[in-house]
C-alpha cells in the first residue's frame, strides 16, 4: 500500500512538471520549429483574443479556450502523452507497480487535467463551458457553482488570470507544484487576485 501512495504522490510530481514544460516550453516557445506546431499557434491566438482587464476571450477566440480531444490533433495528443507517461512510470516503478495500475493512473490524470481544464478556463475567460466545450466538460451548472467557492478553483482562475497579466509566470494550471520548484511562480500578482 506504501509503494502505491509513493506512486501517486509521484505520478501527481510528474504530471504537474509535464504539465509546466508543455505550457512554457511548446506553449510559449521562441524555437521556430515549434512555433510551426500547431499547440502552439492555437495558444498564441488564446492570448491575443484575451481582454487583459478582464480576462474575458472574444468570440474568435472561444475556439482555443478547450482542449479538443475528438480531433485528431487531441486524439494523437492524448495517446501520445500516455505512451510516454505510462512508459516512463513504468520504467521507474516495475514490479513494484502493475502496468494496469500504472496506465490507469496515467490516463485518470489527463482525464482530470481535461475536465478541469474544460470547465474552469471557459469560466476564468468569461464564458460558459457548455456552450463552447461539450462534450468535453460534464459537471453541472451546480456542480459549477459548487465548486468555485472551493479554494482550489479560487487559486486556478487567480493564477490563470495572473499567468495572463505576466506571460512568463505561472505556467501550472491545473495541476500547481512545479512553478514553485522551477521559480516561475509570481505570488505577487496572485495575491492581489485572491
């Protein structure tokens, strides 16, 4: 039981560094090569469609607010970081951890990451998620509301709103830690928002 609480605590590690590199380093990248993807050119056009008072998007720009996974960009993003999550957590934690508990655990994280990402960017952007998002976000309205009240979603809509202001800081969205361990972390701006 040690070992399967060992894991998760670092399987949570692993998917919030991914997470940060994705974002600052293909997401933001100065790499030509990688400013051809396009994850990249769709974040960029994110930025440029958000209101910098507000944070609200315009309506050119609600396509690049979700993560699409029915497309095939999604499809082969998605296999793509499993392969690679499940392959490593693998080499790291066999036999200790079964493959099954591994892959189950490496798709439950994308999944969670989806689903937050779904539902709470809309709304940090102004915009309902079940108008711009479906089939992709699955809480209700009251589950919604619910949880904003929660200080997890309070921090993510702050930290989003301040990774916005910046655009070099706060590269986390759903899953915090590694913007603390690779000092891209600005609590000053966030504070401000809490």
């Amino acid at each position: 039981m040690f070992q399967h609480i060992n894991f998760l605590l670092f399987a949570y590690l692993f998917a919030s560094i991914q997470e940060w590199t994705i974002h600052k380093y293909l997401m933001h990248s100065t790499n030509d090569h990688i400013k051809s993807l396009s994850l990249y050119n769709n974040h960029q056009q994110h930025h440029k469609t958000t209101n910098k008072t507000d944070y609200s998007t315009n309506p050119s720009g609600h396509k690049y607010i979700c993560q699409d996974i029915l497309s095939i960009d999604g499809l082969s993003q998605i296999a793509i970081l499993i392969s690679i999550n499940t392959t490593i957590l693998h080499q790291m934690f066999s036999p200790n951890i079964s493959t099954q508990f591994i892959l189950i655990t490496s798709s439950t994280l994308l999944a969670i990451n989806i689903l937050v990402w779904n539902t709470f960017h809309s709304l940090v952007h102004k915009v309902d998620p079940k108008t711009i998002c479906q089939p992709y976000t699955y809480l209700s309205e009251t589950q919604q509301n619910h949880l904003m009240n929660t200080p997890y979603i309070k921090w993510l809509i702050a930290n989003h709103e301040t990774h916005h202001k910046t655009n070099n800081s706060n590269f986390n969205i759903v899953f915090p830690g590694a913007d603390y361990l690779f000092e891209t972390y600005n609590l000053t701006d966030l504070i401000d928002r809490l």
